[in-house]
C-alpha cells in the first residue's frame, strides 16, 4: 500500500473544482493507494507523464481537458506528494 500526502494548497482549491475533477482525483487516490503510482500507465485517460525543465522529479496526471494534478513521487517511502492541482496552460 502507498501513502498518499496532500499539500494543504490542494484542500484550498477543492471547493472550487468542478464534480467530476474531484470525483477523477478520488479515483487517481484510489489507484495510486492500492496499486501505486506504476498502474496509471494502464488508464491513458490521466495521461500520467513525467515532467521536464524546473519540474523534473515531479510528474502529471490529467484529472480532465483543463486541470491537471502535480505529484512527485518518493519510492523509498513508498509515499506521493500531490502537489498541486492547476489549470493547464494551453
């Protein structure tokens, strides 16, 4: 099982997420919980991706056309860090 960390700005933005991106994030938690982070490659709707530039460890998951959530991963721990859910800039 992974453990599973949620910065504090990610309860700041849930109440002004849409539905059906909290309900994508809860499924992503899931998943993630009981499979680890590997077994999203399996769902290419979250279009999981590792991040290039000033955001190399971190990496993307796709909650839906708009948002996106930022993770980085500590496999030594077996612990992720949601980071952040944004806007993705187009």
């Amino acid at each position: 099982m992974w453990k599973i960390k949620e910065h504090k700005d990610i309860l700041k933005v849930y109440p002004k997420l849409q539905p059906e991106v909290l309900k994508k994030y809860e499924l992503w938690k899931s998943i993630v919980y009981r499979h680890g982070p590997e077994k999203l490659k399996e769902f290419p709707g979250f279009h999981d991706e590792k991040l290039k530039g000033q955001y190399i460890d971190e990496r993307s998951s796709r909650l839906n056309i708009k948002y996106r959530l930022i993770y980085r991963i500590d496999k030594n721990l077996s612990t992720i860090y949601s980071l952040k859910i944004t806007p993705h800039k187009y």
